[in-house]
C-alpha cells in the first residue's frame, strides 16, 4: 500500500478504499459544522425570497438526506470520530418556526430511515452528548442513548452536541457531581467518560467550518489542542469527495516539521518566504464583505507568481 505522496493530484485520483486504508488507521476525529444549510437551501431551490415559512418540511428532508450523503463521504474515506453541534445556546433566538424544526430535525437524527441506513452499513456507534434540556421527556433520555448501529465493534462514531446552554457550565457540573460522590477533583479521562460515556477520545485533529474563521466553536469540549481549522464557503453540510480529500491530503501530507532547525533550511525556501511575505503584509485572513443581508468571506492571500 503506498502511503507517501508528493502529488496532490495522485492523491485526489485513487480509489476511495485506498483513501480509507491511509486515513483509517490514523483513527482520526474530525467535527463538522453545519451552519448555512438554510443559505444552501433557498439558494438552490428558490431564486427570490420565500413568501413564507412552507418550505421548512421540505428544507428539513433536505437537510437529513444529504447529512446521510455526508456520514457516508466521511465513513468511506476511513474518518473514524466525526463530531456535529446541532444544538447549542444560541439557536434559542431563532424565529419560532424555524426552532421547532431544528427540534424535529434533531430528534430525527436516530430514526430517519435513510440515515438508519446509513449507521447500519457503515457500522456507526451513535451517541449524543450535552445536557439536551431544550428537548421534553421523556424524548430527551431516549434522545441521550448511545446505540451501536454494527453488529459487533464499530467502525465508526459519530457524535451530535446538543448543549442547551453554556457547555462550561455543565461540564463544571458533572465535575462537582463527580467530586461528591468520589471525594476527589475528576481527572480529564474521568471527565472524557461523563461527558462522552468512553475513555478512550483522543483530541480532535480536523475541524471544518463555514464562510468564517472560528477560534473555539465546533470544537467539542475536552478534545481540543491539536485540531487542524479548515473553513468552507458553502456549508459542510454539501462537502464534495474532492474537497473531503483536498483536506485530508492537507492535514496528512502538509506538516512542518518543529524539530528543525533554521540553519538546515533549502536557501530557495528563504527567499520564497521572503517574497511572500512582501506580497501579503497587509493581508488579513478572516476579513468578510456585508452587502444588504448576508456576509461573504473575503479572498485569502496574495500567493507571488512563482508559487502558484
């Protein structure tokens, strides 16, 4: 199996299976989020602006068809930890409609037959993680179990944050609950386990974003701190197989080494640096452009032409 690759292009043209025993036996996490589906949405389905609130049904179909598309991309491409907020403290203030399907959609998230499918083929372990207090019982128990879609050991896990509120605030209880019952301050494996009901977790390498850059959320509490950003244009929700592996070749293949020393460095790599630092000294990546409703990501850096 060929495990090395200096061509992005090689990479990009191999087989999925080939993809899948390269990244899969990193046993790599990744978390995904979904904001911007209902952008995607009235952009591709509508060419003015709806009249009103009657397409939520539809949108929602939409919405758990292609997160089954999406399970599917990931699972095959040997992603073995995929992380998903779907709930958190700030979809409190959206309108009242659009809240109530967020709900559906979320407690839709076990019983939708095509992503039922979905965890059955790929061997998913399902399991949903936060307080989930914006959903009733006795919904919300049922809701919080983990099941294990494979007939034995998964093969892979996926995880739905569903924090009502501040995740600290509720991290810090289970904390004191913990110091309570067992006389001493909970160690990080101890916490791991509370919050995720397993051990084992290590901390997240890829976080993928939408039209912006993100500092911490996304990132699911305890696992960060050696998580790799990327940021979308279109929602993650619709990642494409190319752009999947565009990703995974970056974060594999593309590492400085921190051991190096300076002095070791090619000559040619000193005045490459140089000149792209001339070319981008006012460069800021991150910076958007508001035209009258929505907010759209700016261009990236000024590459020189010689490294193009």
């Amino acid at each position: 199996m060929v495990t090395d690759f200096k061509n992005i292009d090689e990479f990009l043209d191999l087989p999925a299976e080939t993809i899948r025993e390269i990244v899969y036996q990193r046993q790599l996490s990744i978390s995904l989020l979904l904001n911007g589906t209902r952008r995607w949405y009235i952009s591709r389905y509508f060419d003015a602006p709806p009249k009103d609130n009657s397409y939520l049904p539809h949108y929602l179909e939409m919405v758990l068809l292609r997160l089954a598309d999406l399970l599917k991309l990931l699972a095959d491409h040997g992603l073995y930890r995929i992380f998903m907020p779907v709930y958190s403290e700030y979809q409190e203030s959206r309108e009242g409609q659009a809240h109530d399907y967020l709900v559906k959609g979320i407690v839709a998230l076990k019983k939708h037959p095509a992503l039922v499918q979905r965890y059955q083929e790929s061997k998913f372990n399902v399991g949903f993680y936060g307080d989930g207090a914006f959903v009733q019982e006795p919904v919300r128990t049922s809701l919080l179990q983990s099941v294990n879609y494979a007939p034995a050991k998964p093969e892979h896990y996926v995880y739905y944050d569903v924090n009502t509120g501040n995740q600290y605030d509720y991290l810090l209880q289970l904390s004191h609950e913990f110091s309570m019952r067992c006389g001493r301050a909970p160690t990080w494996t101890d916490m791991l386990e509370m919050y995720y009901g397993s051990r084992d977790l290590k901390k997240l390498n890829i976080m993928i974003g939408f039209s912006k850059l993100y500092v911490r959320p996304g990132i699911p509490p305890l696992l960060e701190g050696k998580d790799r950003i990327y940021t979308t244009i279109v929602t993650p929700l619709v990642l494409t197989e190319r752009a999947l592996r565009r990703i995974l070749y970056d974060y594999i293949y593309n590492v400085q080494n921190p051991e190096r020393s300076y002095t070791d460095v090619h000559p040619e790599e000193i005045q490459r640096l140089k000149r792209f630092y001339e070319a981008n000294e006012e460069t800021i990546m991150g910076l958007t452009k508001k035209y009258e409703d929505f907010v759209y990501p700016l261009p990236g850096p000024t590459w020189p032409s010689e490294m193009g």
